[in-house]
C-alpha cells in the first residue's frame, strides 16, 4: 500500500482507531472519507482537514451499502482503498438462555458490514491502480475473550476471510489485515482509560510505521498483539483465555 496520493475510505471513523488513522492518513497527503452512523463525530473527525470528507453509513443496513457504495464512488472516483474498520464489542454471558439481539447486531456490524461492503466496492477498486483492501480484525481473532465471545468470533471469521480475499485477489488488489491489541478507545465502556490497554497513539505509531514498510506486510501486528497472534503455534491459547477470563 503506498503512503500518499491515495483516496482512502474508512468505516467507523467517528472514533478510536478509525479516526486516528483518518487523520494521519490525511496528513500523509491522502484525500480521505470516513463513514459512520454519527454525523457528530464524523464532523468532529473531519474538522480542519480539507480533504477529509465524511458521509453517513450503518454498515449494518443491507439496503443502505448498495446506495452508499455507489455515491461514494461516484463522488470519490479516484477511490482506491477500503479500510474496514467499523465494530462493536457488546460484553455477553454465554452460561444461560438470553437474547440474541446484541449478538446478531454483531456479526452484521463486525462480519457482514465488511463483506457487503467489499463486495459492493470490488469491481470499482479492480479497475484502480495501488488498490488495497484494508480489514482491522483483534488479537481476540486468535484468543478469544470469554465475555466477549460473539465479537471475538466474528474477529476470527474475518481473519479467515481476509485470507481467501487475498489469495483471490492476488495481483489485483492488495489485501492486509490490521490486527490490534487492546488499545483505549471507548470500544467498550471505560477502555480508554483502562490500564493494559495499549495508549491510542502508541498504537497509531507503531502500526503506521509498520504500514509504511515496503512491501507492506500482509499482517500489521505491534508488538503488543504478538503473543496473542502466535497463541496457538506456541502453545499458550489455553493460558492466554485463562488470563483473559480474569479480566
């Protein structure tokens, strides 16, 4: 993925990870559209950058990424990356009978928002020089979260699919896989204050740097999210949910 002169688009950009990358990407001299359900916080993210653009999107909403995909490209035809980024993390408690609506908004949020999208945007980004598909999934893909387990499954799915993506797209499209650590965002309540979360820019930094690299890794992993992404090649998957159940 180049660093510049791209145009970027990104879900979940109202907040956390997604706006901060906006905003570095933008600063890199890229023109950049963040998309989200709160038009508060796309404006506050947009705000000062001249070509930092937003636009409205429930990635959740089947109907409403068809219409979306073609605006977007109709007013950003020089579009040539995807950053599939948006997601929700909804704390669930497996051991009894409960309802599933938070469960289900999940998977269309955090699984089948970057598949629709993708599939909607594709045959655009085929026809663009230095296209990439960017999909952010969690060091929780490889160890799951107990209270989380519904997110951390969605996670691996989309590790599993952005793997197929690539081998796909192979010389077409680039496709890299963002996979954080814990960062403090406001993700879920209070995380981004929560000690043995890495700090929001730390994060930013050593991912960006990462990016940079040429070629680009198929992976950006921070030191951080290492033993979680090497788990099971290592043997420690068991103890790691264990830790993470204490959490």
């Amino acid at each position: 993925m180049k660093e510049t002169g791209n145009t970027i688009l990104i879900t979940g950009g109202s907040s956390g990870i997604g706006r901060e990358y906006a905003r570095r990407w933008h600063d890199a001299g890229n023109t950049v559209i963040v998309a989200a359900r709160s038009p508060d916080g796309l404006r506050e993210t947009a705000e000062g950058r001249e070509n930092l653009h937003w636009l409205e999107l429930d990635v959740a909403d089947e109907a409403q990424i068809g219409t979306f995909a073609r605006t977007v490209v109709e007013r950003f035809p020089e579009l040539n990356v995807l950053v599939n980024n948006a997601g929700i993390m909804p704390f669930e408690d497996l051991s009894g009978e409960r309802d599933l609506t938070d469960a289900e908004k999940v998977v269309a949020i955090n699984l089948l928002g970057p598949i629709r999208l993708t599939d909607a945007l594709i045959a655009h980004l085929k026809t663009r020089e230095d296209a990439a598909i960017v999909n952010v999934s969690s060091g929780l893909a490889f160890v799951p979260l107990p209270k989380a387990p519904t997110y951390s499954a969605t996670k691996a799915a989309l590790h599993s699919y952005t793997m197929t993506l690539r081998k796909v797209l192979e010389g077409r499209v680039e496709v890299i896989e963002i996979v954080p650590p814990g960062v403090q965002t406001e993700l879920t309540p209070g995380q981004s204050t929560r000690d043995g979360y890495m700090p929001l820019d730390d994060f930013i930094d050593e991912s960006m740097a990462l990016l940079r690299r040429q070629p680009t890794p198929q992976e950006i992993c921070v030191e951080q999210v290492r033993a979680f992404r090497n788990a099971e090649a290592g043997g420690k998957t068991a103890e790691l949910i264990d830790m993470l159940a204490q959490r």
